[in-house]
C-alpha cells in the first residue's frame, strides 16, 4: 500500500499540470522572457558588466520558456477573451502562430547551446532574440496604448 501511495504521489507530482488559466500562465511565461531579456538588454548598454553566470541564467529561462511555450495548452480556444494583448490573428492563423513559437523554440536552444562568450556576443544574441519576441508580437499582440 505505501509503494502504491508513493508511486501515485510521484506520478501527481512528475506530470505536467493542466492549465486553469492560460492567460494567467501565458503572461507569467512572457514576464520571464521580459525579465531574462532585460538583463541581457543591461550588458548590451553597459548597465550591467558582462557576467557569463547572468548570461547563462537568462539564456536558460529564455529556453525552458520557448520549449514550455505549448500553443495548444497556452492559446486554447477561448481565451482570447479576458485580460489578454494576445491578437485574434493568434486563431486566425494558429499554423502560423505555431511557426513562430517553433522558431523560437529552436533558436532558444541553439543560443543556449552556444552562448555569447562577451558583450559584444550579447547584443548580437539579443538582436537576434529581440527579432523573435518583435516578429512575433507584431503580427499576433495587440499594441497597448
């Protein structure tokens, strides 16, 4: 009984969650990206000195961000309503939408898997993650303000 109880309790805590609110998951999805970005964003300025611990942190989330960016689970249909800048272009043209978050994804990976060895990599690593976030959010948010 108790390896059946713990087998249970491993299997509740090892499977992936079932979103209540996708909007709610999907805006704390991109405050991260906003967070990890701006610290990169620091260096290319020279807010922040370049610190390859930082870097490697950020590229992290960015990763386990894009590879945790499940369109089915975050972009149901529905949820275009509510509190949300996320444009009916998403369901529009989901195929699309899902191309998107696939380059993101990949490139995420490849960026991890290599990062920046200096500031000067940083901005470039930026630009080319800050031409992701930007490709997407202009077709598929809406503009606040």
């Amino acid at each position: 009984m108790k390896k059946l109880l713990l087998a249970i309790s491993l299997l509740a805590l090892t499977a992936p969650a079932v979103s209540a609110d996708p909007i709610a998951d999907r805006k704390a999805l991109m405050k991260a990206n906003g967070k990890a970005i701006g610290q990169l964003v620091a260096i290319t300025k020279g807010e922040a000195p370049f610190d390859a611990a930082v870097v490697l942190a950020a590229l992290q989330t960015l990763n386990d961000d894009a590879q945790n960016l499940d369109v089915a689970v975050l972009f149901p249909a529905g949820s275009d309503k509510g509190d949300t800048t996320a444009s009916p272009k998403i369901w529009e043209d989901m195929a699309g939408f899902q191309a998107k978050a696939d380059k993101f994804r990949t490139d995420a990976a490849a960026t991890l898997a290599a990062p920046p060895a200096d500031a000067d990599g940083v901005k470039a690593t930026v630009g080319a993650i800050g031409a992701n976030c930007g490709g997407c959010h202009e077709t598929f948010r809406i503009k606040k303000g």
